[in-house]
C-alpha cells in the first residue's frame, strides 16, 4: 500500500509525525508543516498514488467528499471568508503523492502567485482548436488514462 521513501506514505502508516485533522478508510487529512496560511489541510489518499489519475476510481468520490467536509470545516473554524482547493500533478508537487490542499483565504490575504500571469487565447479559432482537443482526448477516456 505505502512506498518507502514516501514522506506521505509514513505519514499514513503512522511512522511520522503529523497534526491530524481526519482520518478515513481512503484518506488522511493533517495540516501541512509549510503552510501558506494557518490552518492548510493536505489531504492524502492511503493507497500511494502519485498523480489523481493514479487514484482508484472507487475512491474518488469518498475521497471527494471528505475534502468537501473538510473545506467547510476549515472555513468555519477559522471564520474564513472562503479558500481554496488544490491539487498539483507533477509541476509544483513537492512530494509525487496524489495530495489535495486545502487553504483558508480571506479577502486581501495577497495570495496571488498561483493564478499568474494568465495567457489568452490568441484568438477564437485557437480557443476552439484547443476544447476540441480536449473533447477528443475525453472521448477516448481521457487521453489514455484509466
């Protein structure tokens, strides 16, 4: 189930320390030790899955609604104005196990590094060109992935 050499894995296993928040048959939940603001929640599946599409499908939606749980629980008791949910595959995953975050936001926090600098579309045809590819790729199971 766990990797060795898996900083989330010995997470898991209990073999590292951790402030828990959750605890499911899928998942772990527990407050990230680099956090962008008080009260980051990373959320781990149990099984070691470096990327979401490495997730069984059978977890997905119990995994999906412990993060939904969570995200509430965040934003109440830390009187939140909201957050954000976040999962990075590959670029900018500093451990290769699947992790969801989620963060507390408030208004005027300065969080903007994630969203920037936006790239337009070049024009229609280019916006149409690219759903297209995409709708192709989600046709045939989502590009290869199961």
């Amino acid at each position: 189930m766990g990797r060795a050499g898996c900083a989330f894995c010995a997470i898991v296993a209990g073999e590292a320390p951790a402030h828990r928040i959750v605890e499911t048959r899928e998942l772990v939940g527990f407050l990230d030790i680099r956090p962008l603001f008080p009260g980051h929640v990373l959320l781990v599946p149990r099984v070691h899955a470096p990327i979401l599409a490495d997730l069984p499908v059978a977890d997905i939606g119990p995994c999906f609604t412990t993060v939904q749980r969570v995200e509430r629980a965040v934003v109440s008791a830390l009187t939140a104005d909201g957050s954000m949910v976040l999962v990075n595959n590959v670029v900018s995953q500093s451990v290769p196990h699947l992790h969801v975050h989620v963060i507390p936001r408030r208004s005027g926090d300065g969080l903007r590094l994630w969203l920037g600098p936006r790239r337009p579309y070049a024009d229609e045809a280019a916006a149409a060109d690219v759903a297209a590819r995409i709708r192709t790729a989600y046709a045939d199971g989502g590009g290869g992935v199961s």
